[in-house]
C-alpha cells in the first residue's frame, strides 16, 4: 500500500517526525445491519490501537510556509502475516530560500505484533 503526502508548515520550529493512525469502516453484510467505524486518530475516544510515532534520525529545522511532501509504503512481511515495514521518502522545499533549497530524507521503519 502507497500514499502520498503533502503539507504545508504553519509553524517554524524543529521537526522530529511523523505520526500516524488509522480509520476503517466496516459494512454490515446483512442489509440494514450496523456500519462500525473504527478511528485511531487522536481527535477519537482512545482504543488500544493508539497512535504511531516515526521519528527521524536527525531533527530538521523548518520554517513558515516550508513545503513537506513525500511518499509512504507499507510492505506486509510475505511469511509473517503481523510483520510489516512502513517505508517514508520525503522532502522539505524551505520557502525563505532564493535559491531552490531542498531537503531530502527516507527510512524504513520494521515493525511488527
């Protein structure tokens, strides 16, 4: 599974990483029956699902208006069904620079249940 991403910073200040979470829906298969939703999202009554922090090897200093885009993988581990690695590819365009200022980074985060 890919996504991509793309923020813009409204705050300068250091930026140590990324966090994440889920929300799924789950149809009933009987007609009429009861949708579930299921959401993680810090904004939702707590679950033991929780939230995940990715953090960076090396803080990035970052500024108003800095342009944070990027890409986000997941690869399920084909014999352990719970093992999966989350693959993050990003770069962070500084909006205060005249000259094209780009900051490049990527790490693969194993994890596993």
């Amino acid at each position: 599974m890919k996504g991509e991403f793309h923020f813009c910073m409204e705050k300068s200040g250091i930026f140590h990483g990324f966090t994440a979470w889920f929300m799924v829906q789950f149809e009933s298969l009987e007609m009429g029956g009861a949708t579930v939703k299921l959401n993680t999202g810090p904004d939702s009554e707590p679950t033991h699902w929780k939230q995940t922090l990715f953090m960076l090897d090396r803080p990035v200093s970052v500024n108003v208006g800095d342009i944070l885009s990027g890409t986000v993988t997941l690869h399920r581990n084909p014999v352990w069904r719970r093992h999966m690695t989350v693959a993050l590819h990003w770069n962070i365009n500084n909006s205060k620079s005249d000259a094209d200022s780009c900051q490049v980074g990527t790490k693969s985060f194993p994890m596993w249940r």
